[in-house]
C-alpha cells in the first residue's frame, strides 16, 4: 500500500498560542496507530508538504496528488489518501476523472477529530481504508475505483457530498448505493463496483480553471448574474438549480442565461437538492433552460460537476462533443445518459 498524506484533522494538533487546530507531520499520525504494523501489508508513506487544510485544496494540488499515484503506480497494489473532509468530495470526484483506466483502488479518508483524541474516528476509517484498499481476489482489486471510506461506508468518490460538519457519519451519496457497508465485517456490494478494464493507466493533468457555481436563491438579480457572465476568461458555469432543475422564468433572467450561452459559455445545471435528477422540461420552469442551450446534469452532484467540467474542458473539449460528454456517465457519476 501507498498512504499518502494530504493533512486534514485526521493528523492535526492544536496550536498552543491560537488554539487552532493545524495539520502536523505523519510520525505524529502514526504514533497513534502502531495496529497498522500487524496488517499484513507492507506500507510506504508519501508526505506532501507543506500539508494543508483540505479548504487550500487547489488544481495545482490536485495534479501533484494524480502524479504521486502515476509514479508509484506499478510499484503498489492500492492506495489510501488521508485528506481533509471539507473538499475530500471535491478531490475524490477530480482523481476519478484525472485517473482514466484505474484498475487498483484508491481511497480516500480522513476523520473528523484529530487522531491524538480520545474518541477520534481517524484509527478506524484509517485502518479500514487501509483494508479496502488491500483487498484482492484472484489477483483482482476488490474496489478498482476512486472511492471514499468513512464511519461505517464506503462511497463512489464522485457521487458524495459532505452533508455533516459535526456527526462521524459526515458523508453522503444521494444517488448510488455505498460500494460496501462496513461493521463487524465488511460487506461489499459488488454490483455497484466498477469492474477493472485492465487497460493502461492513463493520467490527465489538464484542469481549466475558468469555472465557477451559481447557486440560485429567490430574489436573485439578472445583474447579478450578468456581473458573473462578464468575468474575463470564464468558461463554464455550474448552475445549481431548484428541486428537478427548476430556474426563475423572468425574461431577464433567462436572457443574461441566453446572452452567455451564446458568447460560449457553458451552463451546466445540477440540481440543489441531495438526491435526485435534473430533468429538463418536467415543469415549464426548466423548459426554457434546454431551449436555450442549458446543458443538463442529471442526478451529478455538484462536486462532480465541477471536476467533469475542469477536466473535459482542459482536455479541450468544446461545443456538440462536450455536451455529449456532459451528458454521459464516464466514471460512473451519473446514473444514465441524458
Ligand atoms: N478543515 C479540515 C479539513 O478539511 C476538516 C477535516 O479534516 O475534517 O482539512
């Protein structure tokens, strides 16, 4: 196995001065956690540094992390990623696009109180990780994915959102079934887990950065909008809509979506609730926003959206192949084509 430490609080300590928590080093961690020497695995550890709270989480990041798991990749059978939860969703649903033909697991996790604590939840969803991570059969990955193990589940990395700041249980995947169910043993459901194409791994480190996420609210303003369409170098919007994809029917409203569509710009739209589908055209409120050029997300969540779109649009995608693109599942993030 290969864990590689991003920081988060599962290895934080408190700063005596500020009373802050911040990331510390991994002997820090690993003092904690001398269990993990009678696994019967052997561990390497991969550091980076500085380490960071998963709220500096960037691109840039993102792509040193996709290269440690390149270049170690022949040499280990899986991995365990220790990160913040607060982007740990982002940065699941970023590695599955980044990471095409993964054939090993890759699992994400972290914990909610620092592992130096009492009751911190780091050893378990450490060790666990470390056991998904480690679990093979005839020579096969169990869970050949980019996936998240936390409290008592493991998750398809680009179908979570971090719903809880405060409970162990902090996860959720509002539109696929957990990849196992973890308790006395661990039970995976194998029909939900991708199955290894094993084909050569192929790594795209392309992200572009020119997106953003509109949230709606009742009241918004089209200058407020219009104001966001004008940012220079904006490529594409990730629109958090109403229930099934619903948006306000003013004229001005739609006509700032409209202009923006035209100039290039690309509308993706997600819905805010945390299950469920966009379905374009159910009420009148959404008809308009396929008329006019607003590409659907389907059941996608908002963090997969936004990497989906990083990733194809830094692989240079661009009118009709990247809505096709949108609108199909590639790492298992939607439930079905559009
Ligand atoms: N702020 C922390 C982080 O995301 C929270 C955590 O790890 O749970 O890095």
């Amino acid at each position: 196995m290969l864990v590689i430490y991003t920081g988060g609080t599962i290895g934080m300590l408190r700063n005596a001065e500020t009373g802050a928590l911040e990331p510390f080093d991994f002997d820090h961690l690993y003092r904690h956690l001398p269990v993990l020497e009678s696994l019967r695995c052997r561990i390497d550890n991969y550091s980076f540094s500085p380490l960071i709270d998963s709220s500096d989480m960037n691109p840039d990041f993102w792509v040193s992390l996709a290269e440690v798991i390149e270049e170690s990749y022949e040499k280990y059978d899986g991995f365990v990623v220790l990160h913040g939860t607060d982007t740990m969703a982002y940065t699941a649903s970023v590695l599955s696009f980044m990471l095409e033909n993964l054939n090993k697991p890759v699992i994400l996790t972290g914990s909610q109180l620092p592992m130096g604590m009492i009751r911190s939840d780091g050893r378990e969803n450490f060790i666990t990780a470390v056991e998904i991570a480690s679990a093979y059969e005839d020579d096969t990955p169990v869970v050949p994915e980019v996936a998240i193990c936390f409290e008592n589940k493991l998750l398809r990395g680009n179908r979570t959102t971090k719903f809880n700041a405060e409970n162990f249980d902090a996860f959720f995947s509002g539109n696929y079934p957990p990849l196992a169910e973890i308790g006395i043993h661990i039970r995976f459901n194998r029909s939900f887990i991708l199955k290894p194409n094993f084909r050569k791994l192929k790594v795209h480190k392309k992200l572009e950065t020119g997106v953003m996420i509109l949230k709606l609210f009742p009241g918004i303003q089209p200058s407020m909008v219009e104001a966001m369409f004008a940012i220079p170098g904006l490529r594409g919007i990730i629109m958090e809509t109403f229930g099934s994809g619903n948006a306000p029917t003013h004229h001005s409203f739609l006509d700032a979506l409209a202009k923006a569509i035209a100039k290039g710009i690309l509308v993706y739209n997600v819905t805010q609730c945390k299950s469920g589908a966009v379905e374009q055209g159910l009420y009148q409120t959404s008809l308009r926003l396929g008329q006019i050029g607003v590409v659907s997300g389907g059941d996608i969540t908002t963090e997969a959206a936004l990497a989906k779109m990083m990733f194809l649009l830094g692989e240079g995608y661009s009118g009709e192949a990247l809505k096709v693109q949108l609108t199909r599942p590639l790492r298992g993030e939607m439930s079905q084509e559009i």
